[in-house]
C-alpha cells in the first residue's frame, strides 16, 4: 500500500505537482464555483478546480464551509461504516502457525453485531482480526514479529463515550479470545492501541468509520455519489464515493475524479494543456501501481 502511495506521489511530482503534507484544510472559497482553499494556518490557496478526498459526510456537514456544504449530500450517522479498536506490535506468537490474514471468531456473532449495531457499544466477546504481514515472506517465522489485532467498533469516535476503563476492558476481550482459540501473543513493548476516537480525529467527519459509506442491500452500493458535486470546480474522491471503500476502490475514485476534474476545465477552455497532461498521467499511474 505504501508502495501505491509513493509511485502516484512520485508521477504527481514528475508532473510539477507541490506535495504539502499537515496542511489541514479549513475551508473550501466559492461563489458560483470553487475559488480557493483556505488552510487552518490562514493561508489561502486559489484553485480552479478542488478535489476533495476526505470524508464525504465532512463536506457535507459543514466542516469544510457552507458553501461547500452546499455541494453535497451529507450520508446520514446511520450510514457510517464500523470502526475498530487496532493494537499494533512487535511480538512472538505461539499455539499454532499463524497465517498473513487470520480471523478468529466470537463465539456470538449474532450478539457482537447486535452490541455493534443496535447499542453502539464495544462487545464483551468480539471477533478478531490478526494480520502478521512478516509471514509473506517466511511462513514459518520464529521469533519477535510485527502483528496487527483489529477488533470491530461502534463508529462513534470523538462523542466521548469512550473511556480508557472501556478500551482496557476491549483489551481484555480481546486477549481473551486470542487464548481461548490457542493463541499466545508475547509483545516484546507495549502494543500501540487505536481507538475510534484516534480514528475520527484522523479522518474528520467519519466518527472513525473506516470503510466509507455502509452498503446495507443490493442496491445500496449504486447509489454512491459521483465525482462531480452541484458546485462546479469542487470534485470528490476516496472511500464514501463511488465505486467505494478500500485502497484499490479509493484509487480509482481518485482516477474517476481526476479524469472528471480534467473534463471539467477543459471544457470551460482554462488550462487545457495541464488537463490533458493530467489526465494521461493519472491512468499511468494507475497501471504502475497495478503493475
Ligand atoms: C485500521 C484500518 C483497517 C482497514 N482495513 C481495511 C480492509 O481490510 N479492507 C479495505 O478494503 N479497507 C480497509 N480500510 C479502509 C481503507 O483504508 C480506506 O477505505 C481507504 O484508505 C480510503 O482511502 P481514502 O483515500 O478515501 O481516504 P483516507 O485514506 O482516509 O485519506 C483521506 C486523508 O485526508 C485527510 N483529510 C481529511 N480531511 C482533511 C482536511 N480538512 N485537511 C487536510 N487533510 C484532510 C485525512 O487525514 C486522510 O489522511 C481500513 C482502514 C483502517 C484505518
């Protein structure tokens, strides 16, 4: 996943493209399109065209500015995605050979959803999700290894529900389940714990939902927003647009809006050379990274 990262950062900047990192964005300026973006330092940015790749529910609740707000239709809170409370380490396991993805399940599924999804709290016997990504290249690895623990959580970050007494009962649920499935899990330091309040503070908008817009019947998964917005110049990406959540679904949201975004200013007759650059640019990127 870095990788992907790297080579669309590397063709961005081949193509003249300035990478500003921790430049939180306050507000999106428009009148009748978009004009700037203004960041948190004050400063402003004047663009013709804007794309937003954050959370959809950020714009259109307002995070961003009124005007953009305007723009979009903000998913209701029932529409968020699950979080998750995440241990990072570096550790030994034992019991038996983990795999790369390995899921160990509660002995309640029905139960674990219902707390999730009905009560909005974190279950007493959840199921876990344990990724040892150093077993690609050797299966059979011994001795400290990096892991990941992820276990589901209602996504409502940052509304203060969430105590430290909860996340070390998680904790311990959690633990618990590893064990009882025969799993030992020795960190060599103290795991690095996320919780759906870290999450929502990462990504503005969400309550730590991680996966974009929640799909709930067959036809929900259509019904994403494009591209385009009703304010012309502001264009959206990433998880809660279509074709929706996940690294490769929110890169090609990321071409789709690109694509549109080039489209859009050629065909208002500003910037026709960049836009045609950018958008062959776009689809190589695309095929390096699938490559
Ligand atoms: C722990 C975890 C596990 C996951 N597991 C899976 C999985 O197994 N399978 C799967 O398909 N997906 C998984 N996902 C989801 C997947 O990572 C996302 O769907 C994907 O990253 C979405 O990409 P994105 O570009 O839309 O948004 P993001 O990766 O969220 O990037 C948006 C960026 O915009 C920044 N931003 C937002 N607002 C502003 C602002 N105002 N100013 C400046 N910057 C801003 C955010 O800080 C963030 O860095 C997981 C996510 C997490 C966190």
């Amino acid at each position: 996943m870095s990788a992907l990262t790297r080579a669309v950062a590397e063709l961005a900047r081949r193509q003249g493209a300035e990478i500003r990192h921790g430049a939180e964005v306050a507000a999106i300026e428009a009148d009748s399109r978009v004009r700037a973006v203004r960041l948190a330092s004050g400063e402003r940015v004047p663009a013709e065209a804007v794309i937003f790749a954050g959370d959809l529910a950020a714009l259109g609740g307002g995070l961003l500015g009124a005007e953009a707000a305007r723009a979009v239709k903000a998913p209701p809170r029932s529409r968020r995605s699950l979080s998750a409370v995440t241990w990072c380490l570096r550790g030994t396991a034992g019991g038996w050979p983990l795999a790369y993805h390995n899921v160990l399940f509660s002995r309640d599924y029905a139960a674990e959803f219902t707390a999730l999804m009905d009560r909005g709290a974190l279950p007493a016997d959840p199921t876990v999700y344990v990724c040892a990504p150093d077993r690609q290249a050797d299966p059979a690895a011994v001795g400290p290894e990096r892991l990941f623990v992820l276990v589901n959580a209602p996504p409502r970050g940052g509304e203060g529900w969430l105590t430290a007494r909860e996340i070390e009962a998680c904790e311990r649920a959690t633990w618990r389940v590893i064990e009882r499935c025969g799993l030992s899990m020795a960190p060599a330091e103290p795991p690095r714990v996320t919780t759906p309040d870290d999450f929502a503070a990462r990504f503005p908008g969400s309550g730590g939902g991680l996966y974009g817009t929640a799909t709930r019947g067959l036809l929900d998964a259509l019904g994403r927003p494009t591209a385009t917005t009703k304010l012309p110049g502001l264009y959206v990406a990433g998880g809660s647009v279509h074709p929706g959540a996940g690294v490769p679904m929110a890169t090609l949201s990321g071409r789709y809006a690109a694509a549109t975004a080039c489209a859009g200013l050629s065909s208002t007759g500003w910037s026709l050379r960049a836009a045609t650059a950018g958008g062959t640019s776009t689809r190589s990127a695309t095929t390096a990274a699938t490559d």
